[in-house]
C-alpha cells in the first residue's frame, strides 16, 4: 500500500510537471525557475513574469486588455487572485453587462505590477492599477486597493500599511547587500516613503474619531 501511495504520489508531480512545461509559452514572458499551478487560471498572454517566481496553489491572474508584471524572486501563497482591469459602471442607460471591452477606456484597465522580493499571502486579491513594491508583504486575505510601497507590510480589507519590514537604514544595508548601486532606492526617498505611511496613518487616526 506505502509503495502504492509513493507510486501515485511521483505519478501526480510528474504529470503536474508536463502539464506546467506545456502550458508555460502561453504567458507573454517568463524567466528561469518559474513555478505556476497549471489548475489556475491565467489570461496568459497579458502576464509577464520574471526569475524565480512561484504563484502558488489555484491562483487567479486576469487581465483582459491590460499587463499583470510579475518582477523576480517572488512567491504567492494560495489561491492569490489579481485582476488587472475593472468593468465600466459609469454608462447612464446601459447595462453593465452589455458594455463591450472595445469600449473600455485606458483607465479601466490600469494593470498591475509586482515587483522584485515579494510576497503575497493566501488568498490575497490584488486589485487593477495597484503596485506592490519592491521587498513588500502583502498579508492573507487582504482586498489591495492602493499601492504598497517598497518592504512595507500591507494587511486587511482595504490593506493598509502596519509597518514597514525595517527602519530606513536597515533597508539602506539590506539593499547594498543584493542590489547594485544603480538599482538601490536613495535614503531620501525612503525617509519619505515612511515619513508618508506615518502621516496617512494618522490621518486615518484622526478620521476615525
Ligand atoms: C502579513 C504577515 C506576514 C504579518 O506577520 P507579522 O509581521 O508577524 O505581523 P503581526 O502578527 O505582528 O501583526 C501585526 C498586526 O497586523 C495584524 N495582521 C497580521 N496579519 C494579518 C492579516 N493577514 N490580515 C489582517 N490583519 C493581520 C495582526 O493582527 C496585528 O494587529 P494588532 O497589532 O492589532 O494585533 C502575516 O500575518 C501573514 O498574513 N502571512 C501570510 C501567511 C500566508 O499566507 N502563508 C501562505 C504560505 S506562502
């Protein structure tokens, strides 16, 4: 029976394999060490990934008009869901079902981009015109609206910042340690970028009262 189970068990990786490697040219681009559930559902040609990226279990990646850009050495948890565009609500008389995607302007469709070192957790659903920036976490279950900046953490519906992965020079050394020089963020503008979340947070705060 043991031997059976580890049969079966080979027999399904192996054809999960053959399945991924003969769906993967569907997507418009892809780099090395790409890992994808061939049972999710993709709209291939609008999404582009890089290096070393798994998009776990079940995912739902749809962007009928618009680019998905998925950056490298990112990983979902299961069943994340992006959806790259939005239907038209704004057309007094018509129904919303019966507007045509030829008649989607631009800004229906924005797209979304994830980029390098990210990590979206289960079930996360990431909404059209949203980046995720480099470093972030993006928590379970959280509905993103809004973009997330560069290695901080976004939890909740709608996500909001709770904090950042690091203080500013922390990132500033983690950064140096993967990154060359051209491609590092500056301390100024990571300053601002938490000096911002700080601010929204108490405004937020504030609206609450
Ligand atoms: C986002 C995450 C990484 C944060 O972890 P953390 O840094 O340890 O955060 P903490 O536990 O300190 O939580 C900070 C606050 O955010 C809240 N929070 C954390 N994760 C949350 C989530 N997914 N949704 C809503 N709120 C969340 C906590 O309750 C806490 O709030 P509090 O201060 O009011 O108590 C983690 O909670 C998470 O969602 N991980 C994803 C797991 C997953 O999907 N794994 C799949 C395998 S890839």
């Amino acid at each position: 029976m043991a031997m059976y189970a580890t049969f079966i068990d080979v027999a399904l990786r192996v054809w999960f394999r053959l399945r991924m490697i003969a769906i993967r040219p569907l997507f418009a681009a892809y780099g090395r060490r790409f890992d994808f559930d061939p049972d999710g559902i993709y709209s291939f040609r609008t999404i582009t990934v890089g290096d070393d990226v798994s998009l776990g279990l079940r995912p739902v990646l749809i962007a009928t008009r618009a680019q998905i850009r998925i950056g490298n050495h990112v990983m979902f948890g299961p069943e994340v869901t992006i959806r790259g565009g939005n239907h038209r609500i704004d057309i007094v008389g018509r129904l919303m079902k019966s507007v045509t995607d030829g008649e989607k302007r631009p800004e229906d469709d924005p797209g979304v981009v994830i980029d390098d070192d990210v990590w979206v957790g289960a079930r996360a659903i990431i909404l059209a015109g949203v980046t995720i920036g480099r470093g972030a976490v993006v928590g379970a279950g959280a509905v993103v609206t809004h973009s997330v900046p560069p290695y901080a953490i976004a939890v909740g519906n709608p996500a909001r910042v709770v904090r950042f992965r690091w203080d500013v020079d922390t990132i500033l050394a983690h950064e140096e340690l993967l990154y060359p020089a051209e491609k590092r963020f500056s301390k100024s503008y990571l300053d601002k970028l938490q000096r911002c979340e700080k601010l929204s947070a108490l405004q937020r705060g504030n609206d609450d009262r």
